[in-house]
C-alpha cells in the first residue's frame, strides 16, 4: 500500500510552471492545508529552489551534521527528495534548516554514487534504496508508508516527478494555483510527459487572491 498522493503546483494559465513569479505564501499555504505527512520533490526542482531563491550558499555548519530528534507531537511534514544522481551533495543543510519540515528523506537507486550515500551517512540523512537506475517511485511510496508511517503525501515537484505519478496511477488529486497570466511557449509546461489522457473530477474551486484560483481535482483512472 502506497500513501495517498496529491499533486500540487502554481500554474500560468498556458500550463508553464516556469516564466512567473509564484506566490510562495499562497502556494505553500495552500500545500499544508492538506496536512502532508511528506512533501515530495525532484532533484532539480530542489535545485531549482535553491538557485531562484539564494544569492550565495550558507556554509555548512557543526550543528548541521545532526539530524532533528523525533517529536511525536510535531506535525510538521518531512521532506522527501528523489535524487539518485546525488545532485544535492552539499546543499541538503539547506533543507535540513527549513521551518516548515521536520526531517528530510532522500530516495536514491542501486546506481546512486557512493560518495553520496557516504555523505548521507556522515551527515545521518535517511535515504531509501529503491530502483536499479532511477529511483522507482511506486517502491519508494510504499517504504515511505512501511517504515516511516507516511500516509499522506504532497508532490511539490516539477514536470517528469508528477507525469510518473500520473503514468503510474500513483497520484489521487491535482491541485493547482491558476495564476492569472500567460506565460508564452518557451517556458516548460507542467503536463508536457503525460502520453495519455486522464478524466478528473472537479472537487474544490476557491478564488483565493490576485487573480489566483485554486482548483482540485480527483483523478479517474
């Protein structure tokens, strides 16, 4: 059994997930209202993230080699990122400080580089081996639920993370921040990997602020 699966991302009207600036109190706002266990990501949209938003990269510190003890009562979701390539070598102290997770989880493959998982290892990040080259999401969704009790999760990634959640029937809701502009054919759009067609089922239509509308859908298989 895998987690329940939401998809979430702030959208131009065109569909590009790229070209604008996104609202982030509202998107993220509107991210924990659904009180994730887990919000997943991608490796580059990680980087992404650190590269839009940071002029320069805060030096690791002591006090960052120390993974946050376990609170029950900590409601706080933790952050779970796909990086089998191990693109985020140096930089996971930045997520480790973020306010909003209380852990962070790393999913790599059997063909994750070593000095990686070393670094992991050194620094007591929890990783989930699954998949031979990339990481296998569906595997990797059911360690999340097995071992660390996740039963809800957010997908707050980018295009090729959210087209295997919907090719692999993984994802239960889309939920998306319509903002009002368009943002033109050069920047990427957010269902551009998905082959075939998909119903939905609209649940959740909300004019939240500036133009911005929020909409859920449940998705049919």
């Amino acid at each position: 059994m895998i987690p329940k699966v939401v998809i979430h991302n702030s959208l131009s009207l065109d569909n590009a997930f790229t070209g604008f600036d996104i609202d982030l109190e509202t998107h993220y706002g509107k991210l924990l209202e659904f009180e994730p266990d887990a919000v997943l990501a991608g490796s580059a949209t990680a980087r992404s993230g650190i590269d839009n938003y940071l002029d320069e990269i805060p030096v690791e510190e002591e006090s960052d080699f120390i993974r946050p003890v376990r609170d029950p009562s900590d409601r706080r979701p933790v952050e779970v990122i796909a990086d089998s390539r191990g693109q985020l070598k140096d930089l996971l102290h930045l997520f480790r400080r973020l306010e909003y997770v209380k852990d962070v989880i790393i999913l790599v493959s059997k063909k994750t580089p070593k000095d990686y998982l070393e670094y992991l290892r050194e620094r007591d990040y929890p990783y989930i081996v699954s998949g031979s080259d990339h990481v296998d999401i569906k595997g990797a969704l059911e360690r999340l639920r097995q071992e660390y009790e996740i039963k809800m999760i957010v997908s707050d990634g980018g295009a090729r993370l959210n087209s295997i959640l919907i090719r692999d029937k993984l994802a239960d809701e889309i939920s998306l921040l319509v903002n009002p502009l368009i943002a033109g054919n050069r920047e990427r759009k957010f269902f551009e990997g998905i082959d075939s067609g998909v119903n939905l089922k609209l649940v959740v239509v909300e004019q939240v602020k500036n133009g911005i509308v929020h909409l859920v859908y449940k998705i049919s298989y």
